[in-house]
C-alpha cells in the first residue's frame, strides 16, 4: 500500500478492462468462477519438488488473458508489486533446504531453490489466472456468478456495496491524509493522537453517508434486496468452456505433459 | 498477514474455505433474522471506510515507520460480531480480486485469520469483558488495545499453522512462529492503539453508535463457544485432512514411497527404518519439519548412517525435477504462451475487423 494513487488508479482501470466485451466477457461468471478454482486447486496440488508439472498449466492464464484481451503489460506489474508475503516467507525454503536435488552439469541446485521457484511459479500462476478473471469478468458479475452459486446474499450485496462506495471514501481518506501533510510542520500532528481524531471523524462522516444512502435507496424502492434484471443461463459456450477446461485440467493432472516432452526433446528415456 | 495462494496446500485451503464460507453463512442467517434495511449501506460503506482509514498513516514515535489502521476489531466494535465478520470477508475478497493480495482458495484462511479471530474470539471473550456494563473512555481504551494485540497473535498463529500444516514453506513451526509472534505484538499494539484512539473519539462525539451492537447481545456468551468450537474443529480437521493428504500423497512423495518400497526388500535393516520413519511421520501433525532438525543429530548418535536413507527419503529425483522434465516444462511454458499469443492476435483483429 506504498503508493496508493497508482493502486486506486490501477483498479479503475481494472474496472474498465471488465465492462468491455471480449469472448472472455460473454462467457458466464459461474462459469468462469468455477474453472478458476478448479486450475487453482489443481496447481496447489502438486508436492512442493514438483516444478516441471506447474509450467502447462500456464496454458489457463495464458488463455484467459488472450481471451479478455487483458494488457499483459498490466498483468506483469500487477504480479511484480503485489505479496512479499509469499516471496518472504518462501525465501527461507533455499536457506533451509540445502540437499543438492538437480545437478544440471556442474551445477548443484539445492531442493531449497526448488520448491522455491514452485512458490513463485504457483504465485504467478495463481495471481495472473485471478487477475485474468477479474479483468475478464467484474467485480459486479463475480458477485452475481457467487450469489447463484448459493453464497448468501447478504455477503454479494456486502462486496457490492463495499465495492461502489470503495473509490469515494478512499479519495476521502487521500484528501484528509494531503489536508493533515499540508499543515503539519515537521511532524506535527503526524501521530497518533491526530490520526485517532482524524479517523474518528472519518468513522462519524461515513456513517452519516450510510445513512444518506440509505435514505436515497429508501426512495428508490429499496427494500434490503438488490435485484438484477437479466438472469444468467448457461449457453452451450458456456458449458463447452466448462468441460473443455476441466477435462484440460485433469488430463495435465493425470499425464506428465512436460516430462513426456522433455523426454522426447532430450532424448533421456525414463 | 494476508496468505497467498501460493503457500498453502489444497487440504488446508479447502478445510479453511469450508471453516469461513460456514462462518460467513452462519453470521448470514444470523443477521436475517434482525436485518432491517438500513445495515446495508452502513455495512457497504464500513467496508470501504477501513481502506480509506489505510491511507491515514501516522508516524510511529522513536522509529521512522508509520502505521495505519487495521479494521477487524473496529468493525466487530461497530457492527458487532456477525457483521463485522461478513464485512471482513467482503474487505478480504475485494483484496484478493483487484489487489491480488491473498488468493481465491487462500480466502478461507484469510477469512479465518483475520474476521474469525477477532470478530468471534478477541471481540467477545476480550473485549466486552474488559469494557464491561459501563463504558468509560480508559476502559475502551484498555479493551480494544488488548483485544486488537490477541486477535493479531491468534491471527498470526493461524497463520503459521496453516503455512507449516500445508508444508510448501520450509520455515519449521517454531521458527516461523517465533518470527511472526514478536513482529505482530508490535503491529497489534500499534493496531490496538489506533483502534482504541477512534472507539474513543467515537464513543464521546455520539455514544450512541458504540451500542449498535446490543442486538446482539443475547447471544454474546454462546457465539464466543460457538466460534471455539468451529475453529477447534476447523483445526482438527484440517490437521486431519493434511494428515491423510501427506501419508497417501501423490507425485514426488508418492514415487519415493514406491522407490522405498523396493529398495526394502533388498535391505531389510533399512525397510525397517522406513518403516520407522513412515511411523514416526504420520504420528508427526508436521511431517518433515519440525523435527527434522533436532532428529538428525540424534539420530546420528544412535546409527550413524541412518542420516543417508532419510535424506534420500526426500530429495530423490522425481520427475518433476529431472532436467528432461524442466525441459519438457520450458517447451510447454513456450506453447502456452505462443497459444495465447496467437489466440490474442485472432481475438484482438476480430474485435477491430
């Protein structure tokens, strides 16, 4: 959260990419929210040595940011900025773990540097196959796709709500945060005391937003339920790309594509 | 603290999802019961008020860090329990869609870590205790710094359980434990602070808003239990389920098991250690970590050869990791991407034609 106008920038046009029509677009959420899961849950259920296994299933996010015609440029700084959790944590693994696995000439790699790079394969996996989603689908659809999918109501229309009011409060936040920087000097009123005003008064105004809004949706003929007007039904793209991937899926999960390739290439029988 | 994906392992992810998405259903039903209409803009709004608050940094005194504030308390403060969970998890899954911080099936434990924990466990058997019948600004001061700095601990123990439970991340649990503990009572009394810094503010502009909780207040006592009881269950399970995952594994752990098995017939001495050390890791919740360090030099001292078949119980070649298999995964690396960037080409002179 170091830089936060490029963070709030990058997710409108996050926003952008996903009210375009591409055949990403057009397929259903449910759909596409349940391939997702599936490539996810498939990636992670390789044993931590596993390297060569994880690179075709980058044919998913490959396929998906093709599809959504989603700027790979976008994809790649997303993927650069985003967790040091992972890569912090991961970093231990090449400290701890320093059986030599793989030597490849004179060159001895430790099982540590392996599962290792499988940390950050998975992450670039995972993360680049999610943005795609998301880019290729919205914020709005993923909650409609996950209320048919039979998530509580009361938790979509949370994410929604939270979602269209996430740019007005945050500009809110900026604005205070620019207001306390231009009148602090040094760094007065930079500490806690101010910041907890600060907030409080933050706490207070947001909820007597809450309250206008609520008043608006009253007169709008809000009733604690939020209806949408065109229901989903899943066409015969849809359950074509449904099948398509998860047999893709199974079938890289059962055959060992990249060690059968790799034999051939090389010429190494196994 | 947000987990990645790439981290934990379907068993553990899975498990979590099942604990949260029951958590979330839970507080659902919950809420339906005395929604009225007016929660749901103040919760939507709530929800984008905790990301505002992050750009409200302050300076830490004697170091040259900022902190900012962190949300969950607050909102079970506001909201009570159920409700602040439920914005929590709506916070959590907009993160993991358009931050890219956490994950999809890193969710659930997210959910846990970070709404379960101090919406249902510092929230009710913290907080309210220690506020007690009637608020005063030093006791809510008191409470929110104490509960905001058990609900971090208990958030980072979750997740340094689920990180060493899923077994990617080499980090024995101990360590990792003892790493993460400090670093989040320092984060959690600064969390504490501000959380205590606004309840305050809050309680003395309009007192009123701290008692939006009372209506769920018949309740408080039971939903504490309720919420130990999953999340006990949730552990159990899970430990369980990585359990049986770890000792009926496929791939690597799989192919070794079999290479095991044959070399036992042939030396029997060593069929018997592995048998041994089959034993002593499925009686192990952490296979391969946690003792793998204090072990070996015992081990060393009892047979001194007995450190060879263990080491090479893991870092045989499997055909993950032989070069022809990095090959052949370079080669289906480059397709991938030559597939998609064919399919763009085809996707983007359509769209333009």
């Amino acid at each position: 959260m170091a830089d936060i106008d490029s963070t709030m920038a990058e997710i409108g046009w996050l926003d952008r990419l996903s009210s375009r029509d591409t055949p990403l677009h057009r397929i259903d959420p449910r759909v596409k929210l349940l391939t997702t899961l599936a490539f996810i849950v498939v990636v992670l259920s390789y044993g931590k040595y596993q390297l060569a296994p994880l690179m075709p299933l980058a044919i998913y996010p490959a396929v998906l940011i093709a599809l959504g015609d989603v700027p790979l440029k976008f994809v790649v700084r997303k993927l650069l900025i985003v967790s040091p959790f992972a890569i912090f944590v991961g970093l231990f693994n090449p400290l701890l773990d320093r059986q030599t696995m793989l030597t490849i000439g004179s060159l001895e790699i430790s099982g540590g540097w392996v599962s290792y790079a499988s940390i950050l394969i998975r992450f670039v996996l995972t993360v680049s196959a999610t943005l795609a989603l998301v880019a290729g689908t919205g914020i709005h659809n993923v909650c409609r796709g996950m209320e048919q999918l039979g998530v509580p109501s009361v938790f979509t229309v949370q994410v929604l709500m939270l979602y269209r009011y996430l740019f007005v409060l945050v500009n809110e936040g900026v604005g205070m945060s620019r207001a306390r920087a231009l009148r602090s000097v040094g760094n007065r009123g930079m500490g806690l005391r101010a910041c907890g005003a600060m907030l409080g008064s933050l706490v207070l105004r947001t909820l007597d937003r809450a309250q206008r809004v609520h008043t608006a949706m009253c007169c709008r003929g809000f009733d604690g339920h939020v209806r949408t007007i065109e229901t989903l039904r899943l066409g015969v793209r849809d359950v074509a790309f449904l099948t398509g991937w998860l047999g893709v899926l199974a079938m890289l999960r059962a055959f060992d594509l990249a060690g059968l390739l790799g034999a051939a290439a090389t010429g190494a029988g196994r | 603290m947000h987990m990645s994906d790439a981290l934990i392992s379907p068993a553990v992810g899975g498990t979590m999802w099942l604990a949260g998405g029951g958590m979330i259903a839970y507080g659902a039903r919950k809420m339906r019961g005395c929604l009225d209409s007016s929660r749901v803009p103040l919760m939507g709004v709530l929800g984008a008020f905790v990301f505002a608050a992050q750009m409200v940094n302050f300076t830490i005194p004697g170091t040259g860090s900022s902190g900012h504030l962190g949300g969950g308390l607050l909102l079970a403060i506001l909201l009570g329990p159920s409700a602040g969970l439920i914005v929590i998890a709506s916070i959590l899954t907009v993160q993991a869609m358009l931050f890219a911080d956490g994950g999809l099936l890193a969710l659930g434990c997210n959910i846990v870590n970070m709404g379960l924990l101090p919406c249902f466990i510092a929230y009710p058997l913290v907080y309210l205790p220690l506020v007690g019948k009637k608020p005063a600004r030093g006791r809510i001061v008191l409470a929110a710094t104490v509960a905001a700095v058990v609900g971090l601990q208990l958030g980072s123990l979750g997740v340094v359980a689920e990180t060493t439970m899923s077994g990617i991340a080499e980090l024995p649990f101990m360590k990792f434990l003892l790493l993460m503990l400090p670093i989040h009572l320092a984060i959690g009394l600064v969390e504490g602070l501000v959380t205590a810094a606004v309840a305050a503010f809050v309680w003395q502009a309009r007192p009123e808003v701290l008692e939006l909780t009372d209506p769920d207040d018949p309740g408080r006592g039971r939903v504490g239990l309720v919420a130990v009881c999953l999340l006990v269950a949730a552990i159990v399970t899970g430990g369980v389920v990585s359990w049986f995952a770890s000792s009926h594994p496929d791939g690597l752990e799989w192919s070794v098991a079999k290479t095991m098995g044959t070399e036992e017939l042939a030396e029997p001495t060593d069929g018997l250690r592995g048998a041994l050390g089959r034993v002593q890791e499925r009686t192990a919740l952490l296979p391969d970590y946690d003792f793998a360090e204090p072990q070996d030099p015992v081990d060393d001292e009892a047979e001194p050869g007995s450190q060879e078949p263990a080491a090479g119980q893991w870092f045989s070649p499997s055909a993950g990791t032989t070069v022809s298999g990095l090959v052949g995964g370079g080669i289906t690396l480059v397709l991938a991407f030559l597939a998609g960037w064919a399919l763009r080409r085809r996707t983007t002179s359509a769209s333009t034609a």
